[in-house]
C-alpha cells in the first residue's frame, strides 16, 4: 500500500511512501507538536514519515493485531489502540 504527500502550498511537491506491503491502512496521524505522520495497518504494521527531511523513519518490528486508533501527546510520545 502506498500514501501519497502532497504539499498544499506547493502542488509540484508529491510524496509516495510505501506501508507494510499489501496491508490496508487502519490508521494516519499527524503528530501535534513534531513534523511526524504515523501510519498503521489492519496487519499491525505501521510506519513513520518525517515531514522535516521528507524521509520514511525505518522501524522494526509489528503488532499482531490491527491498529484502530492512537494518538500522540505534547512530547512526541505515540500509542495505539488495537483490536
């Protein structure tokens, strides 16, 4: 599955990120205090772009279940709910 990024103020500025495979996504958020968008899937894969270098952030590892929901706090800390 891909996410495609664009930039609103600058239409020509496209990006694509490709998220855990073939796996649906279940869930996107922005963080609120840093330049950092998760992304989770109904595998329990998820993903990190930093909006800052425009990069994928490599993690390891997944959930066994689907990621439903999650937030982040003030201090760039994230959790997920799953089912």
């Amino acid at each position: 599955m891909f996410v495609s990024l664009w930039n609103v103020f600058n239409n020509n500025n496209m990006v694509e990120m490709e998220v855990d495979g073939k796996s649906k996504i279940s869930f996107i958020r922005w963080a609120k205090t840093h330049p950092c968008l998760a992304i989770g899937t109904e595998k329990g894969g998820f993903a990190f772009y930093n909006k800052k270098n425009q990069k994928k952030i490599p993690t390891m590892g997944k959930h066994s279940k689907r990621i439903i929901s999650g937030d982040w706090n003030k201090e760039g800390l994230l959790s997920f709910i799953l089912n």
